[in-house]
C-alpha cells in the first residue's frame, strides 16, 4: 500500500535523485551428444548472441524504460562471451533518442544511469551440458523504473533459471521537506512479471525486505520435453536422451539452489 498520496509524490523538491539498480540474471541449458555438437552450440551462440546483437537488445530496454541513449560500447571476446555497455539518460523522456557525444550529449554524460550486460557460454561439461548465461544490470537514478523491462528480457532469451534482484538507495524529498526512501510500492518482484510467463516456472522463490528496499525472485522452468533442450532435433529420440534429461535438470536445479 502507498505510503502517499499521488499528489505527494508528484510534489518532489528538486530532482528525483533515487538509485535503481535490476540485476536480471538467466542461464539457458543445451543438449549436445559429441564435442562436434559442443563446437558448434558456442558458434552458433556466439553468432546468435554477439555484442551487436545485445547491444540491440539494450536498446530495446531503453525505449521501454524512456531512456535517452547517450553513449555505447560493445565487445566480442576470443573464444567466447560478449559485454556491453550503454549510457543512459537519468531523465524520462517521452520519446527515444541517440544523443551525440558532443554539445549537450556531453553534459548528458554526468548522468549515472547505465546498462551493462555479460554473456558466459559454457560446454566444459563432460556430460554435454551447455549453459549460456547473461547478466543484464540496469542502475538508473530519478524517475525511470528498470522493472518495466523484465518481460521482455523474457521474451528476448530462453529462460530456464532466472536471478532477478531489485535495489532502490538513496533518498528524495517531497516538496514539504520529508524525505522519502522508494517512489514506489510492491509486494514482489513477480509483480511485474506476465503472469504467462511466471505459469512456465516450476520452482519460484521469493526474499522480499521492502523495509531495506532489496527484493529477489528465483526462477526454474517446468518440465519441457527433450526437443526444448536439444542442440540438433535429430537428437530428440537419442537412445540416451532420457539420461541426459536427467542430468540437465539435475544441472538446472544445482544452479537454482546454488550448490
């Protein structure tokens, strides 16, 4: 429940200067059968997810957080793994723009608020588990709300455990002079999340501490059959397929209860 009035909150002193940050973490399990299978889930990986193709991907976030674009940078690593970064305009604007680095773009960039994201593909398993993970960080300051992204990010990969952690620091004052510690009130971060979405997770946890502005939620996908997991459809009927189904949701559920 609010603790104020919406003529409250729109009543700030000065500049919203509150410090979002949306960690959204999601690892997405492969079947291979030979290292063949291997080499060519980290090419098509690399392919399919290379630093141009995420830095895409950030700047679709941005629009749908209202977020002027400022500057970018994007990097491929050898032999796996891309980064990005994005600079981001602390003020929520009504439309979507690139913002040169020159003239008031430059001004723009003493400003705060930034995406990065990492992506870690990984076939060391012996058992031919291939994961691919990424980390996306949203740190934003004044009005902008990172949570308006966590659907799409869902819709941007195959999600079978998710990591979403929520921080709001720093305060802001209302035009009367109280300060104010969140600019807005929820239960969960599942809250936000299309229910749709939510109905394809089997185990979902939560560690809400509203009253120190930190939430998290869990995720792991239900059951799915092999064809959702395996690198070459041809492999759906493997005589080892019930195996290493086995085995994937065992490497699913370790990396959901972290041991």
């Amino acid at each position: 429940m609010n603790k104020y009035t919406a003529q409250e909150k729109i009543k700030l002193s000065g500049f919203n200067n509150l410090t979002k940050i949306l960690s959204f973490n999601l690892y997405d399990f492969c079947i291979t059968f030979s290292d063949k299978e291997k080499e060519d889930y980290i090419n098509w990986i690399n392919e399919k997810y290379s630093s141009e193709k995420i830095l895409e991907i950030s700047r679709n976030i941005c629009k749908i957080i209202e977020s002027d674009i400022i500057s970018e940078s994007k990097m491929d690593y050898d032999p796996v793994g891309a980064s990005t970064m994005t600079l981001m305009s602390d003020a929520q604007g009504g439309k979507w723009e690139e913002v040169s680095n020159s003239g008031n773009g430059y001004s723009a960039h003493l400003t705060k608020s930034h995406l990065t994201s990492h992506t870690y593909p990984d076939a060391s398993d012996p058992g031919g588990i291939c994961t691919y993970r990424v980390d996306f960080d949203i740190a934003t300051c004044g009005d902008i709300i990172p949570l308006r992204a966590i659907n799409y990010l869902f819709e941007a990969f195959e999600c079978d455990v998710v990591y979403i952690d929520y921080v709001v620091r720093g305060y802001t004052r209302l035009e009367s002079g109280k300060k104010i510690y969140n600019d807005q009130y929820f239960n969960s971060i599942q809250d936000f999340i299309d229910p749709k979405i939510i109905e394809e997770f089997k185990f979902r946890s939560d560690l809400n501490i509203p009253r120190d502005n930190i939430w998290q939620t869990k995720l792991m996908a239900k059951e799915f059959g092999p064809e959702r997991f395996v690198f070459e459809q041809k492999d759906v009927n493997h005589p080892q397929i019930a195996e290493k189904m086995s085995k994937l949701y065992q490497e699913m559920e370790e990396v959901y209860h972290l041991f």
